[in-house]
C-alpha cells in the first residue's frame, strides 16, 4: 500500500519552497517508482483565515491519517496582533503536541561549497556536522500554570519549565542512540547551576549513560553551550536539550551553516511518523518574490525518504543532488557569495530534479 504524506505549505514562503519540494517528490515517483500518495491541506495563518483555526480539524484528521507530513512554515506579520489562540505558530504547537512529536532532530551540517557564506572563518566550520536533539513537546513550551493576571499596571506573566524523569529519558534514549550511530560523542545541555528542573534533567541523563557505554555523555550548561557553538562548534557531535534551549541553539548552529534556509528537520514521535520542515521560518518579507532559498525543504524530504518511509538510498540521492546544484555554482540570494550565479526558488528546484534525473 502506498504511504501517504501529508502537504502543510503554510504561509509566507511556505507554499513556494514547499512546491519545490513536490517537484522532487514527483521526480522521485517516476524515475525511481517511490510509491506514495499526497494531500494537501492548511495550517496556520492560511488556516485561521480560511477555517478560524490555525490547525483546523480537518487538517488535524488528515495528519493523523499520514505517515509523514512536509510542512512549509507557518507566521507573519499579518497575525501578530490577534487572539493568541488564532495564531499561525499555535497551530504548529497543537499539530507537534497532539500526533506526540517528542523528538526533533535538526542537523546542522556545512556543504564545504558554501564554507565562505558562514560569518565564521572557514577553518573554524569546515567539515562541520552536528545533530542537535530538541525536545519538543514539553518543557516551558506546554507547561502548567501559565498566563497573565492581575490589574492593569500590577499584572504577571508567568510559564511553567517542567520535565518528569520519562520525559528526559525518553528524549535521551533516542539521543543516545543517535549518538551512537555517528561519533559517539553526547552533550546534554542544561542550566543545572541555577533550576531544579535541569538539576533533574542532569541526574537522568547520568543515569542513563550506563545503558550506554559506547557513548560518551558530557554536559554543559547552556550559556556556556551559546559560546562554544559560535567559539569551536567541531567539539559538537550530538546536542541533546530541552524545547526552549534547543530553539535558541538551534538558530545559532543554523548560522555556522552559512544560512538558515539550508537547514532541513524532523520532528518524531514514538514510532518514527513524523513531521518535516525546514528550520526557518515564513520570511514574510521575501514572500511571493521568488527568492527563498527551497534546500532547507527539499532536505527535509530527504529526512522523511530516510526516517519514516526508511528509503535511505533515495534520501542519499536527494542529498546528492542539493550537492552537485552548489557544485555548479547556483545559490539564493542568502547563499550568494562573489563567484556564484543567483537562481530564484524555482530555479533551484529545477536543477535540484535536474541533478537527481542526471544520476538516474
Ligand atoms: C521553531 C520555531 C517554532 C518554535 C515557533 C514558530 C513556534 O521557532 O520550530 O524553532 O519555537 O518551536
Ligand atoms: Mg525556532
């Protein structure tokens, strides 16, 4: 039976990187007979326009149907001032929460081509390759009580940073295991010097570790973690964090990478079905214009051929293919350097299917 994913583009530049995305897909169901089938459906401001939902029930239905969805990005300016509820990012937040994606794994990993389109000296970030693991449905994300109350002038904001013992393990098993398919090299990051929760967080980990002796487990606090991303980030093998740390230091290992519109990202739940999207966001600004850089989207495919539809040749081939468009020298505009040829959006899809048709 054919697998069937679940199409989100979402809003801003979300439609025009995800249809780049498509056109892979669809090279790869005739050259290479990847049998799958499609939907597609809306979420975020999209929806809350259409629907009054940001994540609609229809759309809810439709994912819990899916063995994947491929989500563009969600957000923009046009939402900022209504009801929290209604607001694109919510419906990204109910979708992870509800199909239970605990685990998102966003990589950071620097093509060599793109070296000198990093803020940071070549030398400083040539070869790098990190995972970083980033828990994704609890934390101060979802904790509880949370609001704001009081009188005007008076009033209080107030979240909840909360994780049990299986919620750590959990997010740590998987880790752990990760870790021990690459370099076997773990940090857990936490800010244990100063909460309770991360004091925990830390005495789990430790634990743990003894199921794992191929792996070596270190950990480090998460200021400390900011720097030495930006200082030395080839220390990094695998980074495992809780959801707000892994949001922030996930940003920040994005930018080694020379831009954020190359990272790709899974979110996962217990039994690999997951949610793929790029780790930037919906770029209102450069919306409609054709200039958003689709790699990001398009390795976000190669994650769920490689995660969830367990086609890791197909997954190396898309991969492959991004590599040999930087070869020939096509970038985005936020890829540009002095040398290289500016493609828009489609352009680069183009040569992205192109590529994979060549090694065909
Ligand atoms: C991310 C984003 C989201 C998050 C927003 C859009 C809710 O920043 O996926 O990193 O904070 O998780
Ligand atoms: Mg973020």
């Amino acid at each position: 039976m054919s697998k069937k994913i679940l199409i989100l583009p979402g809003d801003g530049v979300g439609p025009e990187i995800v249809a780049e995305a498509e056109k892979v897909l669809a090279a790869l169901r005739g050259d290479f007979g990847l049998d799958v089938a499609t939907e597609h459906a809306l979420i975020g401001g999209a929806a809350t326009d259409a629907k009054g939902a940001p994540l609609p029930a229809d759309t809810l239905a439709l994912a819990r149907e899916a063995d994947a969805i491929l989500m563009g990005a969600v957000g923009g300016p046009k939402w900022d001032d209504i009801e929290r509820e209604l607001r694109p990012e919510r419906g990204l937040l109910a979708i992870r929460s509800a199909l239970g994606l605990f685990a998102n794994l966003r990589p950071a990993i620097l093509y060599p081509q793109l070296a000198s389109a990093s803020a940071l000296k070549p030398e400083v970030v040539a070869g790098l390759d990190i995972m970083i693991v980033r828990e994704l449905t609890g934390g101060i994300y979802f904790g509880a009580p949370r609001g704001i109350e009081g009188e005007p002038g008076e009033r209080r904001g107030y979240n909840t940073l909360v994780y049990s013992e299986p919620e750590v393990e959990r997010i740590g098993r998987l880790a752990f295991d990760i870790a021990g398919k690459r370099d076997g090299r773990l940090t857990s990051v936490d800010k244990a010097n100063v909460l309770e929760v991360s004091e925990l967080w830390r005495e789990t980990m430790t634990t743990l570790a003894e199921d794992y002796p191929g792996v070596e487990l270190s950990h480090m606090y998460v200021d400390n973690a900011a720097m030495q991303l930006v200082r030395a980030p080839k220390q990094f093998d695998v980074v495992v964090t809780g959801n707000m740390f892994g949001d922030i230091l996930s940003d920040c290992a994005a930018m080694l990478t020379g831009s954020i519109g190359m990272l790709p990202s899974a979110s996962l739940d217990e039994r690999a079905k997951g949610l793929y999207e790029p780790v930037h966001g919906s770029a209102p600004d450069i919306a409609g214009q054709g200039k958003a850089n689709p790699l990001a989207t398009i390795l976000s495919l190669a994650m769920l051929l490689r995660y969830t539809l367990a086609e890791a040749d197909l997954a190396d081939r898309v991969q492959a293919a991004v590599g040999k468009v930087l070869d020939e020298g096509l970038r985005t505009p936020d890829i540009h350097t002095d040398g290289t040829r500016v493609a828009g959006t489609s352009e680069m899809g183009d040569a992205v299917v192109a590529a994979l048709h060549a090694a065909a």
